[in-house]
C-alpha cells in the first residue's frame, strides 16, 4: 500500500540537489528577515532610541577595523547597505542558486520515472491488461507524473521555506519579548493542528474523487476505442447522456463536497489569523507603551507578525494543491508497486540474450493449469508436435486453445506438468531467448502507428531489405504494397487503420517469417475475414506448411484440412487426435464441428 513516504522517495536519487536547494531557499527567506530589523533599527537611531547590543558590537569592531569613529551616520550607512545586499545583490543570485534546482530537480525525475513507468507496464502480466482500461491506465500514470512534477517547485520552493521563514521570525520575536513570541507559536500551532485536521478529512474525498474520475476517463477512452460500434448501433446520444450524468455527479462533488469543505475550512482559518494579528498588536503595543520595547522594536515585531500570519494564506493555498493532488500521486504509486508478471525479465540492465536454435519438437507433458485454482482451464494435456509438423487445435470457445498457447509462449506456467522444446523444460530456458525463437498471428494482428515496413521489421530490425520482401512475397503482402502511395514507406496510421483487416493479418504472418522462428502460430488468423481475405490467408499459410513446427488453433474448420494433425479440445482436455478425415470417421465432436459449419444447423 503506497504512503507518504513513496512520495518522497520519487526524489531520492536527487536527495543532494534536493537538500541544497530547500537550504538556500529557506536561507533567503530568512534573509528577507534583516530588512524589517535592519529598518526597526534605522526607527531607533532616527528617533534617538539604543540600538540593540549586536549591531553595536558589529559598529564597534568595524570603526576599530576601518578607523571611521562609530556615528550616526555610519550605523545608517550600515544598516542600508544590510538592505542592499539583501534585496538588491541577492536578486540575480537566487534565481540559479536555488529557483533553478527547484525546476530541473522534478524534470529529471519525470523523465526517470516515465521510464519506469514504461518498463512496469512491460513487466506487468497479461492478466492486468484483460482486467483494466488501456485509458484508465494510461490515465493514472499520467496524472500522476504531472502532480509529482507540479508539486515539488511549490514544496521545496516555498512550503518548506516560507515555514523556516516562519521559524526565523518565533526566533526574532524570542529575542525581543518572548511573551509575544509564545502567543505567536501557540496561535500558529492552533493554526497549522486546525487546517492540516480539516484537509485529511478532504484527502478522503478526493480519494474517492479521483477513482470516479478514472472510471469517467475510462469509459471515454472505451468510446474513441469503440467509436465505430457506437456509430453503427446510433447510440451517441445516449453515450454523451451517460457521460453527462458522470461528469454531473463529478462536478456535484467536487463543489458541494470537496470545494465547500475548503473554502469553508479557509474561512474559518482566515477569521482566526485576524483575531491572532489583532492580538499580536495589542500585546505589542502594551509592550511599547510600557517602555518594554523600543519603537524599532515595535515596528520590527508588528512587521514580521504580519509578514508571518501573510504567509498562512500561500501556505493554506499549498497544502490545498497537495491534497488535492496527493491522492492521484498515491494510486500512480500503487499502480507501480503492482506485482510483476511471472515472465518478466530485466529491461534497465539487460543480461546478455541466450541464442537458441530448436529443431521444433513440442512436448506437453501433463500440462494442467487454471487462472483460478478452483477453475481449471486445462487438465492433463499430454501432446508431442514433432519437429516441422503442422497441428491444429480445435473445439468450442473456452475449450482451452489460447490458453494452451499462453502457456507455450511462457505467459504462465503450469501448474501441473511441464512443457519441453527439443526435450529441455521451458522454464529452465532464457524467456527472453527462448521466446525469439516463437512467433504468433493473432486473431487481431496489433499494428504500430509508423510505416509498413516498421511493423514488418518490428521483432527483427537488423532484417534485411531481401528478406523483407521475401516473407511479404510468401505472406502475399506484395499484392496490396503496389498500390500504397508510398510503398514500404507508407504509414500505415494508429492500429493500422489505413489497412484492412486482411491486409494486417498478412502483415502479420509476413512480421512472423521474418523471426526465423522454430514453431510459429496461428491464433484465429482468418476467423473475422471475409472469404477472399480467408483465402489469401490460407494460401500464405499452405506455402509455410512444412517449413517449421506450425499450431493453427481455428473455429472455421476450412483453414486446418490440411494439418498432419488434428487435436480436438473439449472442457480442458483432449477428446480426439486424427487427421481431417479421420475425425470425420470417428463421428464425435470434430464431425459435429464440421456439420454444423457445413449445413448451419445444429446436430444432437
């Protein structure tokens, strides 16, 4: 669970840059201290009043030092030259001393942690994705980057040194009357122990705020993503009514519950500042009407209380933005302590990748495995797929087909049994070498927003020009590659929207080829195609029949006639191995499958 702590460490390889620069911003803060003094004090020579026992210490040694006898004139020509170097020399100092820190400091860690924010969404397991919105996802990581960016100039560049400034000046009032000072720090603990109770009770709301907010962005997201299923059913009033009354109920909270309760809090906090400063000033007087105080004294205590109680407001104002945005900060850091998929492999230092070469023999021995342990998926799967064999997968949805290849691609492990290539255990393999020598067609083949031949080269880019066009001529991707504008060269747009649905699957098949892999699959390839797509696709693939360990898993039974052998899966467990013709013969489900396809009816 994150806390405040995380927080903190977001900045913790800056840790040095970090002190320095909250150092000398609440130094100069402090600073600004001397000229309110240096001005009380100015009241006291001008007026004929003692000036304090310091500053005559610093004058004596200075005409000891100079030879200048101590006067008049030259404590004012010291005190104002105290105010020139606090205002005026320290102007274009503190700009690069400390605002400088405050800006770089969270840029860097932004860029460092998108970083690791990249590499968490790789490392996560497959699971998550089917669990969460892409927009949800992409929505909280970003949120909270941009908080953790915003927020670090307001806290290190003036939450924490306007709170030493307010340190140095209990410590100024101290030394002048320490009654006053007491008041000063019991109202300001009354104060800050007041606004930091009201704003936890806030951070709750806006906990449950920003979790309204994901599920709103998320389903925004769902709309652009299915916008075409939106269009084609004519439901975009409704959508935006749905959307409307989320963003209603959002606005409602936000103004009645979190906004009322802290301009409410603010109230109260601004009505007792008035009544502190207005004590303040009266204890104060009373003081100097008593002779307790000097005159500069008095100006000097009174300005620096003001100066004080002035900085509650800004400071109120911060920790306002911080509660605001704590809690977002809080989920991006769950998000990132989210544990790692089983298959996950070092990206910042990647090992050295093993090179494999596999003759293609697939063995599951045994294999069981369930997402759930009390919901097997698949149950004692015993299969050998010899070396450049092709074997089809077959049966009902849900019968444990992509799962089997999951589990093959090292997504999961079994539970129960093992999985062997050229007789070595798969999970005593290098995943990240071992899966190089794997390559899939899926059902919807993923397409980069970059040329068509980015996407062809993706999982091989030291692939040569020759090979490109070699795979495309056995994918059969140089049929449609003529007619692009730009050829090879062409964009092809986000999720490859400029081509249609067969034209990605044999980008697909033809970005497979070009891995050289020892057994490659076909997930559903032609299942959503129209019959000439399906047609393509199967003639692309007859030409790779042969040439490696081939898995075709498909509902439409035209695409795995030809397949050395069949496997029928029913309820996690293989019911029927044979060829097209034999499963016919045997009558059981394969035949049912096939008669169903064939007439369109149902058989008992």
């Amino acid at each position: 669970m994150a806390n405040f702590r995380d927080l903190a460490h977001y900045f913790r390889p800056y840790w040095s840059a970090v002190i320095f620069s909250i150092a000398t911003s609440s130094l100069f803060e402090i600073l600004d201290l001397a000229v309110p003094y240096a001005i009380g004090q100015t009241l006291n020579v001008l007026s004929g009043q003692p000036i304090d026992n310091i500053l005559q210490q610093l004058l004596g040694g200075l005409a000891a030092t100079t030879g200048i006898p101590a006067s008049r004139g030259l404590t004012l020509a010291v005190l104002l030259g105290l105010i020139f170097l606090v205002t005026v020399v320290r102007a274009p100092i503190q700009p690069w001393i400390s605002h400088w820190y405050h800006w770089e400091i969270p840029l860097r860690a932004r860029r460092d942690h998108s970083i690791r924010s990249v590499a968490k969404i790789l490392k996560l397991p497959i699971e998550f994705y089917d669990e969460n919105n892409p927009g949800r996802i992409a929505g909280r990581v970003a949120r909270g980057l941009s908080n953790h960016t915003w927020t670090y100039p307001e806290i290190a560049g003036e939450l924490v040194p306007k709170l030493f400034r307010i340190v140095g000046i209990f410590v100024v009032i101290l030394l002048i009357e320490w009654r006053i000072a007491l008041l000063f720090l019991a109202s300001f603990i009354f104060i800050l122990a007041f606004t930091l109770r009201g704003l936890k009770h806030l951070i709750r709301k806006e906990e449950s705020l920003d979790r309204y907010m994901e599920n709103t962005e998320s389903r925004t997201s769902e709309i652009i993503t299915n916008i075409k299923t939106v269009k084609a059913f004519a439901t975009e009033a409704a959508e935006l009514k749905r959307q409307r009354q989320r963003f209603d109920r959002e606005l409602n909270v936000v103004i009645n519950r979190v906004h009322r309760g802290y301009v409410t809090l603010f109230t109260w906090q601004r009505f007792v500042i008035q009544i502190c400063v207005f004590l303040i000033l009266a204890l104060t007087l009373w003081a100097t009407v008593r002779g307790e105080i000097s005159l500069g004294h008095f100006v000097t205590t009174l300005t620096i209380s003001s100066m004080a109680y002035a900085e509650l407001e800004p400071i109120s104002g911060l920790a306002e933005v911080f509660a605001r945005r704590y809690s977002s900060m809080l989920r991006y850091h769950e998000f990132m302590q989210l544990p790692d998929g089983q298959d996950t492999v070092e990206l910042e230092q990647p090992a050295a990748v093993k090179h494999y070469e596999f003759t293609g023999k697939v063995h599951f021995d045994h294999v069981s495995f369930g997402y759930a342990a009390d919901r097997p998926v698949l149950q004692d799967i015993s299969l050998l797929i010899e070396p450049k064999q092709t074997i089809a997968l077959v049966g009902r949805s849900g019968s444990g087909k992509s799962t089997l290849v999951k589990l093959l691609f090292r997504y999961f492990d079994p539970q129960q049994g093992r999985i062997l290539i050229d007789g070595q255990d798969t999970r005593q393999l290098d995943v990240t070498g071992y899966r190089r020598r794997l390559a899939i067609v899926h059902q919807e083949v993923d397409v980069f927003n970059g040329t068509l031949l980015d996407n062809l080269t993706y999982g091989n880019p030291k692939a040569t020009f020759a090979e490109v066009e070699e795979a495309c001529q056995i994918a059969r991707v140089d049929e449609f590659v003529r007619v692009l504008p730009q050829g090879y060269r062409t964009i092809v747009g986000e999720r490859g929207v400029r081509l249609s649905g067969g034209q990605r699957q044999r980008l697909g098949i033809a970005r497979a080829l070009l891995m050289h892999p020892d057994v490659l699959v076909f997930d559903e390839a032609t299942s959503s195609l129209d019959y000439e797509s399906e047609r393509s696709i199967q003639l692309a693939m007859r030409s790779i029949l042969g040439t490696r360990t081939t898995i075709i898993i498909a509902h439409r039974l035209s695409t795995v006639r030809e397949a050395d052998q069949i496997v029928v899966l029913d309820q996690g467990r293989i019911v029927e191995v044979g060829s097209h013709t034999e499963l016919l013969n045997q009558g059981g489900i394969y035949h049912r499958l096939h008669q169903l396809q064939e007439t369109g009816e149902l058989l008992a």
